[in-house]
C-alpha cells in the first residue's frame, strides 16, 4: 500500500485484529463479574475504534467515557501531558480499564493512570490493542495487551499518520527505507 511516498505492508489483518480483540475481552470477561460497574475510559483519538470493537465484546453493561491529552510544550515537559477533555464521570464506584490502541513510551498512560487513580476508583487496569514495550521509558505496564509489537510505525484501524489513514480496517507497517 502506498500513502503519500511512503510504502506499507500489512501488519495486522481485519481477522488478526478480530482474534486478538476476541482474547482480550475473554481475559477481561473473566476478570469481572456480570454485576461489576464497569467504566471503560478510551484515549482520544486512537483508541475510539478499539473501543467500539471491545464494547460489544464485553459481557458487562459498561459504562464508557474517553479523554484526550496533549504533551505539554516547553522545557524540560519531557513526560508532562495536560487534558483536552478530561474524564466527566465520577470514578469513584467504578471498577476503571484505561483502553489504548498502542502504548508507546508510555508517559500518555502514566500521566492518565496518576490521574485516575488519585480520584479513588474501585481499580484501576489498562487494556491496549499493541503494545511497543520495548520502547517504554516509564515504569508501568498493561494489564491486558493484545499484541506485543516492535518499533515499526502503525497505521490503520485508529492509529494515524499525520490524522489520515485512521479508518482503514487493517493495520499496516511503513517499509524502511521507503
Ligand atoms: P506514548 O505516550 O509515547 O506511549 O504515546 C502513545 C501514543 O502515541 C498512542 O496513543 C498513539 O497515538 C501514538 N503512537 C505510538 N506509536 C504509534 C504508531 O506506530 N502509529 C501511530 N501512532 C502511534
Ligand atoms: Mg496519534
């Protein structure tokens, strides 16, 4: 595939995808139970479409809701993040999942997991679709990961390339060199 002058090849499958979304609602359908008040929190705008597959997957009557966050600019912001829109639902009752498409260093998510947390939820877990740990520079991890990934850049399926290529309904890898 080609965007721009940048070649792609496919990474992840609409099926692969499916398969993998299919073992990550099973783990967490055996994690909670029916009566559970769950509050899936999606970070925008990646995960939305994570989010819509993983719903209907989900035994639960789940409540969502979903933030968006930016880097914070400016010295020394390395890991700083502030909310464009934050979470609008009280945590406190709630058993939360922070839902990703794809961690990456993981400062997004430790900067919401902070956040979370210091609102007092029931629990507090994370589920992402990939998962590029080896290039993590904070110290936390998923608690349910679909696909342990490279260093390869990832488009498709929410995951954008300068905010196109989000709605392709698999997932592909830029070539190097291109
Ligand atoms: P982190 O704060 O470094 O973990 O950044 C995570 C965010 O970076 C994700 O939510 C994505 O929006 C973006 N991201 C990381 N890797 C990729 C990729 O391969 N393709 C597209 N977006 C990516
Ligand atoms: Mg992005």
């Amino acid at each position: 595939m080609q965007f721009d002058d940048r070649q792609f090849h496919e990474f992840l499958s609409e099926e692969e995808i499916s398969g993998l979304l299919d073992k990550l609602a099973d783990r967490i359908n055996a994690d909670y139970g029916m009566n559970d008040r769950i509050l899936l929190v999606g970070v925008l705008k990646g995960a939305f479409v994570v989010m819509a597959d993983l719903i209907r997957r989900l035994h639960s009557d789940v409540e969502i809701d979903f933030v968006r966050t930016v880097k914070a600019s400016g010295k020394d912001s390395e890991g700083t993040h502030t909310f464009l829109k934050d979470i609008s639902v009280d945590v406190k009752k709630r058993h939360v999942i922070i839902v990703e498409e794809i961690i990456d260093s993981g400062r997004t998510l430790q900067f919401l997991y902070d956040r979370i947390k210091a609102a007092k939820p029931l629990s507090l877990k994370v589920a992402t679709l990939l998962d590029k740990k080896a290039k993590r520079k904070v110290q936390l991890n998923a608690d349910y990961v679909g696909k342990e990934v490279g260093d390869e850049f990832l488009i498709g399926y929410g995951l954008d390339l300068e905010e196109k290529c989000r709605c392709l309904p698999a997932i592909y890898a830029l070539k190097y060199p291109n």
